[in-house]
C-alpha cells in the first residue's frame, strides 16, 4: 500500500501510445485506494496527446486535482505539452531515482511516463513513488518560484 500526498483525485490521461500503461496504473491506483479521475483516451484510435495533456492540466490549474499522471509513447510529447500550461511542472521519468527528487527539489505535479520506453513494473514503481514523496521546500523553494515568476 502506498500513502499518496494529495487527497484530491490525481488526474490521469494518456493517447493511444500509452493505453496499455494506463489501464495497469489505473489498477494500481484502485488497489492502492488512492481517487482518480481518467481522461481517456478511451479507445485504441489513433489520437493527439496534446488533447489529453491538456485535460490533465485544466483539472491541475482548475484546482479540482493537485497531482496528475501523462502516458504516451514515450512520455515526451506529454511533457512537452503540458510544460506549456503556466503551473505545471511535468517531468518524464523512467527510474525511481529521479521520480523522487522530482518531487523532492522540483515540486513536479505532473509525471510523464513513456509506455514504448519503460516496462510496465518499472513504471508502476515509478508512479508509486511520485505520488507518495513530499516537496522538500526550503532551498528548493526559491527555485520553484523562479519557474513559476
Ligand atoms: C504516438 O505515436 C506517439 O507519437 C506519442 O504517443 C508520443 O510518444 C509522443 O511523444
């Protein structure tokens, strides 16, 4: 069991490049009992990530999620776009290591995960540490709000 850091339902989304790995975090999730809310896609159809990622930061921006998760193929095009959103610091990762400093020294709300790149455990693990690692703050601080000025 996992103690995520936000009680709001985390928001997740993923294209047709990421379904897969969207269904085993969404399972993960409910064993987990941690609330969510999907955006789809919801089909196998070719489709366009931006949409999506923009799903995700609208409920992040909108308040109604603190914490959200992105697939695609490589999770790059979803970071890509949703770094565009002011507030939103999505980062991609593929190892434990970085999910965790991430959120420790970043303060990172969106994770990006790339289904063709990183084996479906591994990402688990990933997003499972994402969202139970706190914000450091202190020196970090400053430099979340120079991303954000
Ligand atoms: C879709 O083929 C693929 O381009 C997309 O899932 C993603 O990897 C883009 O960054």
């Amino acid at each position: 069991m996992i103690n995520a850091i936000t009680q709001k339902p985390v928001a997740v989304a993923c294209d047709h490049g990421g379904r897969s790995l969207a269904k085993a975090l969404l399972a993960r999730l409910e064993e987990n009992k941690i609330p969510f809310e999907f955006y789809g896609t919801h089909t196998d159809d070719s489709c366009d990530y931006p949409d999506f990622a923009a799903l995700v930061t609208d409920a992040i921006t909108s308040g109604k999620a603190e914490l959200g998760i992105l697939v695609c193929g490589t999770g790059i095009g979803m970071s890509i776009a949703a770094n565009k959103v002011h507030g939103i610091r999505a980062a991609v990762c593929g190892d434990t290591f970085s999910a965790e400093m991430t959120r420790r020294h970043n303060n990172a709300n969106v994770l990006c995960l790339g289904q063709r790149v990183t084996g479906e455990g591994l990402a688990l693990k990933i997003a499972d540490i994402f969202l139970e690692t706190p914000f450091e703050g202190g020196r970090h601080a400053k430099r979340v709000e120079k991303l954000e000025a």
